[in-house]
C-alpha cells in the first residue's frame, strides 16, 4: 500500500508542474501548425496518461523493486516534470526538445526494460510513447516556426 501512495504521490508531483507552468499568453501567441491538439486535449490525454504511468510503475515496483526499469521509470518522471518548466516557464523551446528527446527515449528503455518484468506494464506505456512521439514533433514545429522567440531567457 505504501508503494501504491509513493508511485501516486510522484506522479502528482510530475502532474502539478503542467498546473504550475501553464501555456498563458506567450504560448497563445505563438505560430502553431494547423494539426496542433486543441487545448482541451492536453489536460484530458495527461490525466489519463498519468493513471497509466503509475499504475505501470507500481505494478514494477510490486514485481521487481528497485532495479533498471524502476531507475528508467523514475528519470522519464522527472524529464517530464523538467519539460513543462523549460518549454512555458523559461520559454526556452529549444532546450525543451532536447529534454523530451530524452523522454522519449527513456520511455523507450522503460518499455523494453519492464517488458520482462511485466508485459503489462510495458504495454501500458505505448500510449504514452505514440503522445510523446506527437509532443516532441508539436514541440519541434512550433520552435521552427517561431525562431524569433526561440532563443535567450525567458522575459516577462
């Protein structure tokens, strides 16, 4: 039971920074392609993704501990935690690509790193694979479309 409130108490966390680094005007502002997900999407795909990442990490947890997938789990966390601050915080799209490049790849590890140890588990984060997939291409374009914005800290 403690594991179960640990793993829910790590995603919240990771959830809150999307509450707390919010899109706001300089998103709204920005040139977006025409395939860009409508705002109302991103909050109901995150919700249910973040069911499925801690019902996968848990269910590692119950079979394995501490071990490669658990360590892989936990660094696609906090890459995801990074990316809402580095993307709508220090408005820094540039660096924010190489954070979910490296998201995406960790949950790439996970996926093959659990599969052993739960298929369940594995599978569970496909859909979060495909989402990450269409975020960091979404993140991509709008960095392109947008250079004069895409460089230097972050201002008012």
């Amino acid at each position: 039971m403690l594991s179960a409130i640990v793993i829910a108490v790590m995603v919240f966390a990771t959830a809150t920074t999307g509450g707390i680094f919010k899109p706001g005007d300089w998103y709204l502002s920005l040139r977006k392609p025409i395939w860009t997900p409508p705002s109302w999407a991103f909050p109901v795909v995150w919700t249910i993704l973040y069911c499925m990442i801690g019902y996968s990490g848990w269910l590692v947890w119950q079979q394995q501990g501490l071990g490669i997938a658990m360590a892989v789990w936990t660094l696609q966390l906090v890459l995801n935690a990074a990316w809402s601050w580095i993307f709508f915080g220090l408005k820094r799209m540039d660096i924010a690509f190489i954070d979910v490049c490296f998201m995406w790849a960790a949950i790439v590890v996970y996926i093959i790193a659990a599969w052993p140890v739960s298929p369940t588990a594995s599978l569970l984060f496909v859909p979060y694979l495909v989402w990450t997939t269409i975020a960091a291409t979404l993140n991509r374009v709008v960095w392109q479309m947008n250079l004069d914005q895409a460089r230097g800290p972050a201002t008012g």
